[in-house]
C-alpha cells in the first residue's frame, strides 16, 4: 500500500471538545484550591516534573512526569503554557 493511498484513508479530525491531556482533564475537575497548587507547582522552574509525579502518585489523580512536562510547556491542546 502506498502512503498516499494509506493517508487518503487515515481518520480526520473528529472535532473531539474532550480534555486534550491528562492535566488538562485534571485541572478541569478538581477542586480549585488543587488545580491552584498544581498549576503553581507547575509554573515554579525550580520544581522538576518527576516530583510532582511522585507526589502525586498517592493520589486519586496520578500522573505521569511526561504529561506534566507537556502540559507546563504548552504542548498539548490545552496551549496553557506555564514555563
């Protein structure tokens, strides 16, 4: 199969309005005193990502140190760039 024909077949964007990443969807539903701590842990230079993951790990809401990195630089859909 070529990759023209394999493109031509490939899904389009489903216009999905979901949480465009794990922080994103934490942000949006957690109470605003948690979502407040973990943008400001995420915004401070001096906090490294694995970190805040491992502190997080006891949580209800885990997450991993590559989405928080993704997230704080502005590089899922979210596009809140913290760093």
């Amino acid at each position: 199969m070529s990759i023209a024909h394999a493109l031509s077949n490939a899904p389009k964007n489903d216009n999905r309005r979901g949480p465009s990443c794990d922080v994103c969807a934490v942000l949006a539903t957690a109470p605003p005193e948690d979502a407040a701590a973990l943008r400001a842990a995420l915004s401070d230079p001096q906090m490294r990502y694995t970190v805040i993951a491992e502190a997080l790990a006891g949580t209800d809401t885990p997450l991993s140190g590559g989405s928080l990195s993704r997230h704080a630089r502005g590089r899922c859909l979210g596009r809140e760039k913290l760093r």
